[in-house]
C-alpha cells in the first residue's frame, strides 16, 4: 500500500508565489530558461537551471553550476521568500488550464514504494539525466521539482479534497501561459487522515517525473549509506509529489517530425506505406480516433489507418506511437532508435498541428505525423504489467511548477 506522508514544507510567501514559481526544468532549455527568469531575481529557474547566470556556453555539469543553485536556493531561503512551515502539512494543488482543472495531493512519497513498485513506472530513464538531477538534490539537500504521479479514484479522497477545496486556498495566481494555480495547506489533523487514505490505495504511477523519482531514490540510497543511525524515517527517504486521480489527468498528443524519406521519393514512400496502412486524402490534421495517424506531406492531410488487426497486439504494441514506429518509421524511413535518431524530433500536442505545418513547410522537415493521444488506462496497463512505454508517447498539460513547495532533507 502506497505511503504519502505530511512533511514541513518549504513555501514562498503567498503575494510572492507567482514570482517563484517557475516552469519545470526539462521543459525549456537555456535560453528559454533565461527568457523567462528575466528581471525577476526571484525565479526559482535561478535554482533549477542556474547556468542562465553563467556565461554562455558552460558546461551543465560543471562544479560551478550546482554550486551556483545551491547559493541562489540558500538566498532564497535567507531573504525569506521561502520559508519552512513549522507543523506538519500536506497540501492541496489545483490546476486550471482553460476549462480543465485538476487537482492533487502534494505530500512526499516513498522511496521504499518506488524500490518495491508500489510506485510504478512506465518509462526508461537516461543515466546522465538521473546523475544531473540525483547531484543537484543532494547538493541542494532539497527536492525541489515534484514527482507528477496518480491513482485510481477514491471516493474517500475525493470528498475530502473537496472539503479542503472549499476553503480560501494558501495563494492562487495565474502564470504568464495563462495556467491558474492554488494551493491549500491541509490541517495537520486532516493531512494525517488523507494520509491514511492513501495507506490504502494498492499502487502510485508515475505521470511524469521518471528522472525526478529515480534521482530521489538514488539520493535516499546515499544518503542512508553514509548514516550510521539510520532509521528509515528520515525525510531523506521520502521525496515531493503531486498525486491526481487519474480521471482528471489529460494526456496530449506527442507528434513526430522526420527530416527525410530514406532516399525515396514521394511516390515510391506512398507506395510502401500502402503496403500496412490505407492511406486517404482528408485533410484531417488530428486523428479523431485510436488507431488512426495523420501524416502531413508536401502540404497536404492524410489519414493511414492500419490494414492488419492491430488490436489483438500486445499492450505495448497495440499503442498507435508502436503501430507507426513498428511498421512506418522503423522499416520504411530507417528510424530504428527514435531516442538517438537525428532525423526524428518530437513535438508536444500542446504547440499544435500549426507547428507541424511550419516545420515541414520550411523544408527543415519532409513530413510529420499527428498522434492519438495515448490514454491515461493504457498507460496505467503498461506500468502494471511491468512494460515500458515507447519514447515520447505522453505530453502531460498542464505542467506542475517548481518552487511551490520544497522537500528539505
């Protein structure tokens, strides 16, 4: 059973939440991070991408860089923009995109859970990201970006979410993307029966995150190597999540662009693709559908829909993300490795088909397909069945933000 444990926050004073919060770091890269932190000395991108301060160019994993975020996470700390809360809390978070809110629990979770696959993953994670983000957590002392995870709705949470939710939140502020965020502080009488709650919900999945739930546990293994009194209740065995029911979550398309056609010209690639797929001229720039895949090609919408009986496949397989790897961009367009391919790039559902357009109009790209969304269930079945998800075939929106809330150790 799931453990989800009230913790001494580190918060951001309400009238300046906005200023620090910040997007997460694997979201924008240097120059968007610098873009965005720009007259604002308290971004918290200050902490989690600290080489925005530094000259161009440095190395991300130079000494100087961690130790840069460590003295911009301690100034924050000092001039009290951030402060600890002295009892025992979790918290509620709400998020507002448009018409779609949802909204979770923020508590610290187990490392032991994540050890034991209480906490389930369906995603490979890269080394150098887990040693980035295990470095910076333990030079911070501090888990600062949470772990996006969900469950299966409980009636039980629920009615106590909206009990909670009732009341004046902590802070509420709306980011310049246009995302309303609040947060509650839950009594600490309440935190402990939420807690309780979760002691019975079987099993946690990760949404987003894989990088940060890795590192937090590596960081935890660490740290209990090096503390002869080890107890197993430390704060270091626990790490900063946001927990959502998972019929709240919405999963956006993660659409591919690819620069070439393998050395084919237009007819022979229409003629290959016809072999697994019907091909139709429709102009539909978003599959209305799973099992349908919109491909965009010298300016023109086409729908390819498989020929084969894709859904007695397995429950990797089946997926439209594999459907098109297995059958379209590995053996016809040679994209073997789509994590290592430079011919492949990736694009998230929330930058639209207009994006796609672009890109392939500019002759950067020769053609791009438009996914259906993978759906929440199925990515729930892969975790459970101990599988791993194809590359980039989940766009979470809207994204959590770093800063809200700390997780000391």
């Amino acid at each position: 059973m799931a453990v989800v444990l009230p913790f001494h926050g580190l918060l951001p004073l309400p009238e300046q939440a906005a200023q620090v919060a910040a997007v997460p770091y694997d979201v924008v890269d240097s120059e968007e991070a610098a873009a965005l932190a720009a007259g604002n000395p308290l971004s918290f991108l200050r902490v989690s991408r600290p080489e925005i301060e530094m000259e161009p160019g440095v190395d991300l994993y130079d000494d100087r860089v961690y130790a840069r975020a460590a003295a911009n996470f301690r100034r924050l700390c000092e001039q009290a923009p951030l402060q600890v809360d002295p009892g025992l809390h979790l918290y509620v978070y709400s998020l507002q995109m448009g018409d779609h809110v949802q909204i979770g629990i923020l508590g610290a979770a187990s490392a032991a859970d994540y050890q034991r696959n209480v906490i389930r993953k369906h995603e490979k994670t890269r080394q150098d990201k887990e040693d980035d983000r295990t470095r910076h957590v333990l030079t911070l002392r501090s888990h600062t970006g949470p772990v996006f995870l969900t469950y299966r709705d409980d009636a039980g949470i629920d009615a106590r979410v909206t009990r909670i939710t009732a009341g004046t939140p902590w802070f509420a502020f709306t980011a310049p993307d246009g995302i309303v965020h609040k947060l509650w502080r839950v009594p600490e009488d309440e935190s402990r029966a939420l807690s309780d709650c979760f002691a019975a919900i079987p099993y946690l999945y990760i949404a987003d995150g894989h990088h940060r739930a890795a590192a937090a546990t590596r960081a935890a293994v660490r740290m209990r190597e090096e503390n002869p009194h080890h107890t197993g209740q430390e704060d270091y065995n626990f790490f900063l999540s946001v927990i959502f029911p998972a019929s709240q979550l919405r999963i956006m398309s993660y659409n591919r662009v690819v620069r070439d056609l393998n050395g084919m010209d237009k007819e022979e690639f229409f003629r290959r693709v016809a072999e697994k797929f019907t091909v139709t001229p429709s102009g539909v720039k978003e599959p209305v559908q799973y099992g349908q895949v919109s491909m965009y090609l010298d300016r023109q919408w086409y729908t390819l829909e498989p020929k084969f009986d894709f859904k007695s496949l397995g429950v990797i397989e089946r997926l439209d993300v594999s459907i098109l790897q297995d059958n379209l961009l590995g053996p016809l367009l040679g994209i073997d490795d789509p994590r290592t391919s430079k011919r492949i790039s990736f694009v998230g559902g929330i930058r639209g088909t207009a994006e796609l357009e672009k890109l392939v109009d500019s002759g950067k790209y020769q053609v791009a397909f438009s996914m259906f969304p993978t759906t929440v269930e199925q990515m729930i079945d892969i975790a459970d069945a101990g599988a791993i998800m194809p590359p980039k075939s989940t766009w979470f929106e809207p994204k959590l933000r770093d800063g809200l809330v700390c997780h000391n150790f």
